[in-house]
C-alpha cells in the first residue's frame, strides 16, 4: 500500500489563524488555492456579522422551510431552468405550479388536462414578473392604437405607493408614469384618482394588493368599476394589472369572498411572490393572464420538450430550478387547506401585536395585520423622539424593524413596520414586544429627538 502522510492533516489548527496571518485579498482573486474548510470557515465567519433573518422584520421573504424543502432545493441547484428539453420534469413541475396559481386567481379557461390552457410563467420574484405584465400591457396599447402609436407616448397609472420596481419599468420601456398620491391617513389610491389621471395612452392601470409601506389593500373592484363607467361612457378600454406580490397568497385563503382576481372582467394579469407568502425561499415568483388574448403572441416564444408546446415568456434566461421545486413542495405540502390554517395563524399573531401596541398607548396602529399580515403604525403625538430612534433601539437587541417615511403626498408620516411571516411565532411577537416596551423606556428618558432620522433606510 502506498505511504500516507498524515502530518500535514494532524498539524492543522482546528481554525486557521496559524495558517494565515494576513487578511485575504478581497477584491482580486488569490495567488494560491485554498484548502475548501479554510475557504468555508472564512465566508461562514464573515457572513456572522450579517443580522439574523429571523429576526429581520422589515423582509416579506421566506425565511423558513421545511428541511424536507430545503433537501429538494439543495439536490435541484445545478438544474437550468432553461434548459427544458434536457429538464423536463423541471419544466413540467413548473408549468403545474402556473397552472395552480392561474387556478388560485380565476383564470378563464382552464383544463384540467391541458397545462398550457394555463397562461403565465414563473419568474425571478415579483419584479420579473411585473416588468413582463407591463410589457404585455404595452403591447396590447400598441395594437389598440394602431401603427401611430411611435407618434404617441404611452402612459401607466399607478399609485405613488408601488414598488420601485414599477418605476424601473416605465423607465426602462419608456412609459411615462403617472403617480396617484398618497394623503395623511389614505396610502391607497382611490377610483376617482384613477379616473382623473387615464386617458387614450393609458396603458393600463396598476392595482396593489397588500401594499409594500401597510399591507393595505387597494380597491380593485371599485377600480374595475370605475373603468367599466368610463368604458361605457367613452369608449376608453384600460386594463388593470393587480400587483399581488405580498397578498396572493394571502387574500384567497384569509378574504375568499373578496373579489379582486380574474372574477373581475377588467383585471388582465396578476403578479405573485412565491417567495413572500407562497412561503418559499428567494428568488420565485409568478405572472398570470385572463387568457390568451390579454398576452401578445408577438411575446412568446415557444420550446417544444418531449413532443409538447411550451410557451415561455421570460427576461431571464438561465436560472436555477431549485425555486419552483420549492414552491411545488409547498403546493404539494400545504395545499388550499394549509395554506389557510398558515395564514390565519400569522394574521392572528399580527393582530395580537397591533393590540399590545395600540394598547401600550405609545403607538397609532395604521394597519393592524387582518388585511395580510402586516402591522404598521406610528408613534403618537411627539414623544421627543421618531420612529427612526425606536427602529434603532431595536437594532441593540437583534430586531430589524424599518422605519420610513410615506410616499409623494404623505412624506411627513413616519412608519414603522412589522412582516409577520412563517418562523416568527407568538411567542417571538411577544418578546419582540417586550423588547419594544424596553427601548421607549430608554427613549422617555434620553430624548434624542430624532438622532436616527438619517441613517435607516426604507427597507423592501
């Protein structure tokens, strides 16, 4: 047998510092290789002075899966999504997942054994998935006005509370954005807003459903309403898009009766994040049409896979399968069922915590988590400090709460917000409580009088 040199092995430090005494350069790659343990423990130990996610509350990202979820994305990361005709059991898993979330939403038209009645594609998270909606929406704009339409700009019109996503597409396709604002206590936009801004060139009309700053919901049928009025009466046809990216999965199994789908005629394409409330880790996420008619054929492209037809329509190109493994575990796992009794329980934890706030008389509750589970709220009166103090208070004890000031119309109302997502328990709600009640102690005696005001930034 061949002679083994285990000196080199028994001599290793069980860390690395007697290896290597300088720092590793960072910005260009090393001279020499690595040994894989040093590698790892270098990156494990850098990233521990990241926040824990757990307790990073300004996040509507997934967390928390189950270890049987994480297994399947682990043995599903080198799979391209892409690559359909060598992954068709990764295509097929996703094509089910569309045609879940189309059926979830009401879309016409579908069969049960037919995947591709389904259509829509999932996507890297909602903003993909919005900046595709918009495209289709262009598009059937540019069909609508005919061949003048290079003479004419064309407009989208949204409240001034979306995503900033939205911003990046208007600039990126050349729409011009029409922003409704916001007001002191209203941070949804209204159907009379939306009927003073549309015209000819509107594109289409966005509609949010659980809103980044409160986890409000926006009128959509009264929207929809509104635009079958002006239909009627002026002949102007203007889609809405719903942007469901934090109430998707929340609304259908929380507030079944509320009709803000495909229920509604008006309503041409919805957007979802799988990775918020689908309950999956980042980066997943859906786009679905009414049906076939609301997206250009001019936009698809069709990938034929073991004798079918797919059609795909994406900005991306390679991408790992291993995210709609994991949704397809979900959907698998907790079906409509789970998906409720989840969803009840974090509403129930929210609105536990907006009461405890609301009754340390500290606090006005803006959204109190029975629309999605999201609590947002203020400081009341003038305490002699700002919600970015209190936001920075809880940094000292682990907690990621955001602080941010409202949008165009409302930037004098500072916020406060709390996602309560899978992972965060009761029991974490009522220590995050305590911990709160311990920082505006702290705070009634300094006084800083908005020391924070500048150094939190909003976060998504």
């Amino acid at each position: 047998m061949p002679h083994i040199n285990r000196a080199s092995s028994s001599i290793t430090p069980a860390y690395t510092g007697r290896m290597f005494t300088a720092p590793i350069p960072s910005l260009r790659l090393p001279d020499e290789p690595m040994d894989p343990t040093a590698a790892y423990r270098f990156i494990h130990d850098e990233l521990m002075l990241d926040g824990s996610s757990r307790l990073n509350l300004a996040t509507f990202v997934t967390t928390w899966m189950d270890p049987e979820a994480e297994k399947l994305m682990a043995e599903t990361f080198d799979k391209n999504m892409i690559d359909k005709d060598e992954y068709p059991a990764t295509a097929a898993i996703e094509q089910r997942c569309v045609c879940m979330v189309a059926d979830l939403f009401h879309a016409e038209n579908l069969r049960d054994d037919d995947p591709s009645s389904a259509i829509g594609v999932s996507t890297v998270g909602s903003s993909e998935a919005v900046m595709l909606g918009g495209l289709a929406l262009k598009w059937r704009w540019k069909e609508r006005v005919g061949t003048n339409w290079r003479t004419r700009t064309p407009n989208l019109v949204m409240g001034s509370n979306v995503q900033v996503v939205w911003e990046k597409f208007c600039r990126y396709f050349e729409v011009e954005p029409r922003y409704l604002p916001m007001e002191e206590g209203r941070y949804v936009i209204t159907p009379e807003q939306v009927l003073e801004h549309v015209d000819e060139d509107t594109i289409g009309v966005v509609a949010i459903l659980g809103t980044t700053y409160t986890g409000e919901l926006e009128p959509v049928a009264q929207i929809c309403a509104a635009l079958d009025q002006l239909a009627d009466e002026k002949g102007l046809d203007i889609p809405v898009h719903v942007d469901a990216a934090s109430g998707g999965f929340v609304v259908p199994f929380l507030h079944p009766d509320i009709e803000w789908d495909f229920r509604l005629p008006r309503v041409a394409s919805i957007n979802v994040s799988g990775h918020k409330y689908g309950l999956t880790y980042p980066g997943i996420g859906f786009v679905v049409w009414r049906n076939a008619d609301c997206l250009p054929e001019d936009l698809v492209f069709r990938v034929n896979y073991l004798g079918g037809d797919m059609p795909t329509f994406t900005l991306n190109f390679s991408r790992p399968g291993n995210q709609v493994v994991g949704q397809y575990y979900n959907f698998l796992r907790f079906g409509r069922a789970g998906y409720g009794q989840v969803m009840t329980c974090l509403s129930s934890t929210a609105r536990w915590l907006a009461d405890e706030l609301d009754k340390s008389e500290h606090f006005e509750v803006i959204s109190d988590g029975s629309a999605i589970p999201v609590v947002a709220f203020r400081l009341s009166g003038d305490p002699g400090y700002t919600e970015f103090d209190v936001s920075a208070g809880l940094r000292s004890y682990g907690w990621q709460v955001p602080a941010y000031t409202m949008p165009e119309g409302a930037q004098d109302v500072a916020v406060l917000r709390v996602v309560v997502r899978e992972g965060f328990s009761t029991d974490l709600a009522r220590a995050l409580k305590d911990d709160m009640i311990e920082v505006l102690g702290k705070l009634d005696k300094l006084k800083p009088q908005g020391t924070f005001d500048d150094v939190q930034h909003f976060a998504h």
